[in-house]
C-alpha cells in the first residue's frame, strides 16, 4: 500500500487499523517532502508499535515528491505494485494532477484500488474563486475537477465516488477583528493575513461571494458547506 503525501499520519491511522485486523503482512510506503511531516509519522509509528500495535505493518518512507518517487518507481519490477494507494487532500499541491494519477493507476496490482479524498461543492467553489483573485494563489482543483480530469486522461476506468456533507462554523469569518474568525480565513485560503493581503474591493467580492454561495444559515449562524468527496478507482 501507498500513501501520498500523510497529514502527520493521522489520516492514516483508521485505513491501518483496518487493514492490519484484515491483512496478515502490510508494506506500507510513505511519500512525503517535508521532512518534518515524516518526523511526525515515524513518530506515531514508534509509538504504536510500543504499545503492541501495526506489529505486521512495515514501513518504508520517501522523502521526496511523488513525481520523483513515481519517475524512480518507473525502474522497478511489477511485483512492486500496490493493492491500495491513497492520496487524501494532496491532490492540491500537483502540478500536474492528471499526469500523476496516470502513473498512480499505474503502479496499481491489477484489482488494485485508487482512493483520493479532496474538497466538493461549495468549498471547492470557494478554491476556484481564490484562484480568481490570484492565479498563482493556489489550484482549484477540486472533486469535480478532478473527476473531469481523469475521465480525460483515462477513459476506461470507472469512477466510484462517495460525497459526504459536512459543515464549518464560519461566522468569526465574517468579523473583522477576530482572530479566530481570521485564522480560519487564512486557512480557507492558504494566505497568511488574507484580509490585509487583497484589496478592500476584492475582500469585499470575495466575502460576499462566500458569505452567498458557500454558507447556508442556521440557528441564527452561518456554516460553511465544508463537503468532501472520495473517488475510488480500481483497476481491472
């Protein structure tokens, strides 16, 4: 199994624990960049394997890109494919994401399963609208997008996908002096000091547009449509 780029290896915690009650040995191979991530998941592995758990998980750890990781990969034999690869919220930060899903569908054993998780509905039309305000502000690739793209790149592999519906208090956003409220606008949009960074015509556009199109009311408060989607791929 694969994992492209963990979260710290908390993301991965529950699909371990699954398959280590399911699977007698694991291979689980980590791909990540930033050395201090994979500090954090060798962390969590050292710790579960003191308290007696993943004791037939082996791990291997990467500290690179998966582009490179997929142009090494390239030299290996076919015995090295995976029967799983996840890629949960990293589709992101591709340069090239229908590139890399062709190689990850690649590296798959044939009845091999592809999972991606990323953003859906209204906050991935929140993502599109940062990249209005500046194009080299983020991708906005979302679900959808991404859905399109690999329907593209590879159309014979059938799509699976599961949408869950879930929400995010959003009213601090809308306060101007709260710090709450502001550091969770600089997450939304990947920019630190967001509402000093932009213009008072496009914060002003941009908090409409978000406060109208991705925030439903209730109870007297507002909540963001924080959905996701999962897209699962196996290859026949």
């Amino acid at each position: 199994m694969a994992n492209i780029k963990p979260p710290n290896g908390n993301t991965d915690v529950p699909i371990i624990d699954i398959l280590h009650s399911k699977q007698c040995n694991i291979n689980y191979i980590v791909v990540e960049p930033n050395v201090a991530e994979v500090d954090k998941f060798k962390s969590l592995v050292a710790s579960k394997q003191e308290q007696g758990q993943w004791t037939r998980v082996r791990f291997e750890f990467h500290q690179t890109t998966i582009e490179n990781y997929l142009e090494e990969s390239q030299r290996r034999v076919a015995e090295d494919n995976f029967d799983i690869i996840h890629t949960i919220h990293c589709v992101y930060t591709m340069p090239d994401p229908g590139a890399i899903f062709v190689g990850l569908y690649g590296r798959l054993q044939k009845g091999g399963m592809l999972l991606n998780t990323m953003a859906a509905g209204s906050l991935e039309q929140l993502y599109v609208k940062e990249r209005e305000i500046n194009p080299a502000l983020r991708s906005c690739v979302g679900s959808a997008s991404l859905r399109r793209i690999i329907q593209r790149r590879l159309p014979d592999v059938e799509i699976n996908t599961i949408y869950k519906k879930m929400a995010l208090l959003a009213d601090e956003c809308f306060k101007e002096e709260s710090r709450e409220g502001n550091m969770l606008l600089d997450f939304l949009t990947y920019t630190l000091d967001f509402r000093k960074s932009v213009s008072e015509t496009v914060l002003s556009d941009f908090m409409a547009f978000m406060r109208e199109e991705c925030c439903y009311e209730k109870d007297g408060k507002l909540f963001l449509h924080k959905d996701d989607e999962d897209i699962v791929i196996f290859k026949k």
